[in-house]
C-alpha cells in the first residue's frame, strides 16, 4: 500500500515537475508545487501490470480491448452512476488532444467557441490553434467561490456559437458544479443547439460532500449534444502514460470525432498506457479513497496556515476557499499589492516556490497562484516555512 507520506526524489527522472526547474522559473532553488502531477507511487495494481507487460519484453502495437472499455464503464458506473456504452469510447493520447480534435471536427473557422476563465491555459489554445474565435464567459467571483455568469452566458449567444468548453470540475477554482447549475446551462445549450465538451479530468478528485455529476448523464437532451473528456492521469498519477478516453454516448458525434481523429493519425495507442489505466479502474479505488482523504488533509492544512497572515487592521492577506475538487489551491495575492510582474518575483525569489502563475489562466488570475498539493505532507510544510520567511521579508 502507498505510504503518502514517502518523501520520493523525483530529480533526474525526466520529470517536468522538477526537472525543468530552471527553464519554467529561470533556477533550480524553487520547490515546485505547479503542474498537475502527484508526488505519489501510483497504486501497486498498476505497477504490477506494468511489470508484467514488461516482463513480456514485447511492446508491439495495441488495440482498446473490450476488457479495457468495460472497467472505464464499470468505474463510471460505480463512482458516479453514470450508465455508458463501452462503445462510446474514443481513445485519445490526451484530453488536450482530444479537444483539438473536437473543435476541428464539430466548428468550421470563423466558429464561436466559448470558455469560462479563470481556466485551464490550454482551453485557450485549442481554440486559437484551430482559427477559431474565442468568447469568453468568465465566472462569477462572489467573494472567495465562483459561479457560472448564465445571464451574460445567454447574452453571448449567436449563430456562430457552437460549442462551448466546460471545465468541470473547475481547475483552477476547485468548483464541483450542482446539479441546478448544470441543468441550467443545458437549458441555454439545448435553447441554442450549443455542443458542451466537458473536461472531467479531475471528477475523481472530489471531496464530500460534493459529488460530481458527468454532464451527459443530465438528460436524454445533454447525452445527445456533449462530449465527456476523461483519464486516469489526475486520478491515479498516470499522466506521463499518456492515455485517456472521451465518452460520446450519441453515435453520430462519436462517428464525425473518430473520422477526424483517423484524418488526423490520431488512433494509436500505448500498451503501457492501457494497461495501467485497466488496472487502476478495476483495482484502484481503494487507493484512490486513501489518497483524497490525505490531499484533503494538506489543503486544509496549507489553507489555514496561509489565512494566518494578517494586516494591521486584521484583514487576511493572502485569501483561498478550500477546493471542492482537484489537489490544487486557488490563492489569491492581491492584497499584498503587488503586479503580475512583482508577485512571480516575490514567490520564486523569496519564497523560493515553483507555483503557477495565476495569469496563464486569464486576466481574473493576475493576482493569484495555483499550488498543487499532492504532495508529502513534508513538502507542504517546506513550502510554508519557505512563505513564512518571505512574508517576513515583507513585514507581513
């Protein structure tokens, strides 16, 4: 069983995390928090079919075998309830590769593509990359939460709308979106024939009791018009297997995507990869319940020792909520008055922390950091003690 407490050295391993150190924050003296990958041994399920495979010692060309889509239905069936087809699945490399391929497939240049920042940098991307044009629907910050805008969400609407990207759970803001909320933007969806593709790349992720609801699984309506974007990789820290899978119950959508996607060359798939991901959802859930409970533990932790900084007047200077998903805390900066420019100084020169800078996320995050949390908790405790010593600096 995975101890997530070991302190394991990820240095020299090709990790991205730690290993490019210098060319993300320009020095190796930063303890990096930032991109979404965990600091834990994946369950020992996986790593014993890895082993297995590769004892095998033959790594020739692979197919989604019909054991391999039914533990993707059957987790998806025992974590949300959700009933899907084991046909219904599309096998991509990467939900970001999948959405590059579900904008060329389903809008024409020109097309109004919607997203809802602060969100995932590379939402932005597969928009742009594909001559697009982005609208955005920013959410609604009511204090620390966030909300969906549905008022200036309907007023956006127009002919050339015909998708719109849903980051649900919510990265970076931590939301679970309720069942109202989701039925809500059905509605503005169905009324416009909008398609929805919702990365749920994180609903694994979720602490009670928030309990996250697979867009598709609303209605007849929104099974008809979305595309679901999943994976292994946030859940069991497969990221680097390059493996996920994207759920489209309606036939015809799951058709035009496939031919795109063969246009595109993008059908291979990794032996290693899918034997893991098949491993991890027929035998990791125990590991997966043990894990939240400790990510849940280092969020709270770092969130009530950061809400101990005060000005003179009592105010907090450095504000958060806790997440209701994802191991990333959403922590906003703008009280201590400084610029974009100022606070990724402050946080990699003198609290020697390799955070993501809030702004990649949009103009809502200029003042903000993401910290990534799955992590020893070892590691948390450095990155405070590192803040502490920095906001002393301040005289904070």
């Amino acid at each position: 069983m995975t101890s997530f407490n070991t302190l394991i050295d990820r240095n020299n391993t090709s990790s991205s995390k730690w290993d490019a150190r210098s060319a993300i924050f320009g020095t190796e003296d930063v303890l990096p928090m930032w991109v979404a990958d965990m600091d834990f041994r994946a369950p020992d399920a996986v790593i014993q079919a890895l082993h297995k495979k590769v004892e095998h010692g033959i790594f020739g060309y692979t197919y989604m075998t019909d054991s391999y889509k039914q533990a993707v239905a059957d987790w998806m069936q025992r974590r949300f309830g959700w009933t899907i087809q084991p046909d219904s699945i599309v096998h991509s490399p990467g939900v970001v590769p999948a959405l590059h391929q579900i904008v060329q497939a389903f809008t024409e240049p020109g097309d109004q593509v919607i997203i809802q920042p602060p969100v995932y940098p590379p939402f932005y991307r597969v928009v742009a990359n594909q001559g697009r044009e982005l609208v955005l629907n920013p959410l609604r910050r009511d204090g620390d939460s966030y909300s969906i805008d549905f008022d200036h969400l309907e007023s956006l609407m127009n002919d050339k709308v015909k998708l719109l990207i849903l980051c649900s759970p919510h990265n970076p803001v931590g939301r679970v979106w309720s069942r109202e909320e989701l039925e809500q933007l059905e509605t503005i969806a169905e009324k416009h024939n909008i398609l929805i593709v919702s990365d749920e790349i994180h609903a694994d992720i979720v602490f009670q009791p928030n309990r996250h609801i697979p867009y598709a699984s609303l209605s007849e309506s929104a099974s008809s018009r979305s595309i679901i974007c999943t994976a292994p990789s946030k859940t069991f820290n497969l990221a680097g297997l390059n493996t996920s899978n994207v759920i489209i119950p309606n036939p015809n959508l799951r058709s035009k995507l496939a031919t795109t996607m063969r246009k595109n060359e993008m059908t291979g798939m990794g032996i290693l990869g899918t034997a893991a991901a098949e491993a991890a959802y027929n035998h990791g859930e125990e590991w997966l319940d043990q894990c939240l409970a400790y990510i849940r533990s280092n969020l709270e932790y770092v969130h009530r020792h950061t809400s101990g900084y005060k000005d003179s007047n009592g105010s907090p200077l450095i504000k958060s909520s806790l997440p209701e998903a994802t191991y990333l805390l959403w922590l906003d900066f703008g009280a201590l008055g400084m610029d974009s420019k100022e606070l990724n100084a402050f946080i990699v020169e003198k609290a020697r922390l390799g955070l993501n800078d809030g702004s990649a996320f949009g103009k809502e995050g200029a003042s903000f950091m993401r910290m990534n949390l799955a992590c020893p908790r070892s590691t948390a405790e450095e990155a405070m003690a590192r803040l502490d010593l920095a906001m002393q600096q301040l005289g904070k």
